[in-house]
C-alpha cells in the first residue's frame, strides 16, 4: 500500500479518544476569531467537545464551504466503487466516448480526475457557478494542457468532468447520488450552488452547518463506519489518501499533511499558504501536526480538519484575511 495512505489509515486503527485539553481548545477558538473567523466545531470520539460561533454567526446556519466541497467527490467515488459502478483505474472515454478519439483524453482513468491530474485546465467558465452555461459539458470539450498524469492543475474542471461520468453512469444529478449513498446515512445534508443546466459544482459550491461538515469529517475518521453500519469501505477510503506523482501532498480530493514532493503552480488559486512554492524544500501544510492529518479547504479559510491519531475532528468556518494551519493547529494539539 502506498505509505502516504498508511498514515492516515495506521493512525485511525491504532487510535484512541484521548482528547485535547480545553485550555488548548480555546486558545484555537481564540485564534479563529481573532483571524475573522464564524465558527470553530471541534468532535473527538464522536462527542462534540467544543463549538462555537464567532463574531456574529450562529452555528445553526449553514456556511458555504468553498473548495472543502471536493472531498465529497472521493466519498462519492467510493460509494459507487462498493457497489461496482465504477472502478479509480477504468479509462473515462468509456463512459465518455467524446474523449475516446483523443490520444490524451482517451488514456484519463477517474483516478486521474480526483488527483486533479488528467490533463484538463485547472479552471473552466466563469467563477459565479450560476453563470455558467453548462458546466459538465465545458470540462467534456476543454482542450487539455497535459498529458494525463504529469501535472497537478487545481481548479474545477476535474470534477465537472467527474460530475459529468456521475451522471452517465447513473443517470442522476451527482449531488443527489452523493446525498442518498453517503449523507442521508449519516444523517446530513449539504446544499449546492448549480449552474444555468441545473447542474452542481462539485469543486467549489456546497453549503453545510459546522455540525454536519463535522460528521462526514467523523465517517471519515471511523473508517467509514457509521452506528455500526458500514457506509463507505475502508479499502476504498485508503484510495483517498493517496498522493500522485504529480504532487504528492494531494490525494484524491483531500490535502495531506506530509511533503508535498512536485510542483505547486504559483497560478493555481490553492488554498494552502503554509507551503512555499518554488522553495525547493520539502515542506508541508502544518508541520506541528502528525503527517496523517488530511485536511479539506476552501477559499476563505474554510477548514476540514482529520486528526486520526486524536479521533478528532475540526470544522472552521472563515471570512478570509491571514490565516495559518499550522498556527491554528499548534494551538489546538498545545504546542504553543
């Protein structure tokens, strides 16, 4: 198995609630707000040990996630594996067969899509979801920048691309098979943002409570399980946390907290500032926590955190400005 995605999984089996003391707990609460924050959700062993809205929102609201929307696409992905829908390595011009006459889009498989390393721009029509014409068939016609595999491009062409497969294979709206598959069994909810087709941007549209993000980031944590029923498989969700070549710091769809080992494209709009790019050096998102932390993230400092080892999890909600992980998470573990 790939040694990245045995961090996170080795972690998770050999876990405990050991949980995080509340002088710790608040001193990152603290932090999030002084830093323009709306809400820190904190949930060790399945409990909810610490929530709070901050300057003025109410966590009974949902708050738009941003990009920590793309990691459902892994979790739906999974979903429909366990059922034998369709396979990370099957080559997408079999479902796409507008791909299949290209010699670069015929060689994509749907692991390169969830990598963000098929080849496709990393960004696709305007940045207002509801502007867009037709999000789903903008991804089917861009012209491809790579071949399949080399480059890492971070935007929401990928899973426009993988919304569309979704949709054929099924033939249903993507976010309603990721609602009735996954969420509606953990009993959450997430709302979508969709372009003039009706169709959902699964890279960037969701909204949620803090409490319901925190339980999806829990079914992750326990493995997939969930009231002793198994959701998601743990061997399809070992295939999340597996970095590319390409950038070894994103598996599909979630942020790993270990070296990021390629190229960062300074003109991609990643929502990572604690790792330098073009530095050279093997850096990582937050370096005082354990390297099988995964994080979810999106514009505005909007946060999923994993920590596997603490069976914890952290939602925060951001309306921009500075903002560091590594800070907030050395706060929260006490080690500062």
């Amino acid at each position: 198995m790939d040694m990245r995605a045995l961090l996170f999984m080795a972690a998770l089996l050999g876990s405990t609630a050991a949980g995080i003391d509340s002088s710790s707990l608040r001193a990152a609460a603290d932090y999030s707000r002084d830093h323009r924050g709306s809400a820190v959700l904190v949930m060790t062993g399945g409990q909810v040990v610490f929530s709070e809205g901050q300057n003025g929102f109410s966590l009974s609201q949902a708050h738009m996630l941003a990009s920590g929307s793309k990691s459902f696409a892994c979790a739906l992905a999974v979903a429909l594996m366990d059922q034998g829908v369709l396979s990370l390595d099957e080559r997408v011009s079999t479902t796409l067969p507008e791909w299949a006459t290209d010699p670069l889009k015929r060689q994509v498989t749907v692991r390169h899509l969830l990598s963000f390393t098929s080849g496709l721009p990393g960004r696709i029509g305007p940045n207002a979801v509801r502007l867009n014409a037709d999000l789903f068939g903008s991804a089917l016609h861009a012209p491809f920048q790579a071949p399949p595999g080399g480059r890492f491009t971070y935007g929401n062409a990928h899973l426009a691309a993988f919304g569309l497969l979704v949709q054929r294979k099924t033939r249903l709206d993507p976010a309603l098979v990721l609602q009735r598959q996954v969420l509606d069994r953990i009993g959450v909810r997430a709302q979508w943002t969709r372009d003039q087709k009706g169709q959902p941007n699964l890279a960037g549209s969701a909204s949620m409570t803090a409490l319901d993000w925190a339980k999806y980031g829990q079914l992750i944590v326990q493995g997939g399980v969930w009231n002793g029923r198994q959701v998601l498989s743990k061997e399809g969700l070992k295939q999340c946390f597996k970095g590319s070549e390409a950038l070894a710091t994103y598996g599909l769809t979630w942020w790993l907290n270990v070296p990021f080992g390629g190229t960062l494209d300074a003109g991609d709009e990643v929502p990572v500032q604690a790792v330098g790019v073009g530095s050279g050096e093997a850096q990582q998102i937050a370096p005082s926590a354990p390297m099988s932390m995964v994080m979810a993230a999106g514009a505005l400092n909007q946060r999923l955190y994993l920590l596997p080892e603490e069976q914890t999890v952290v939602v925060r909600f951001g309306e921009g400005g500075p903002w560091s992980d590594d800070a907030f998470l050395a706060q929260l573990l006490g080690k500062r």
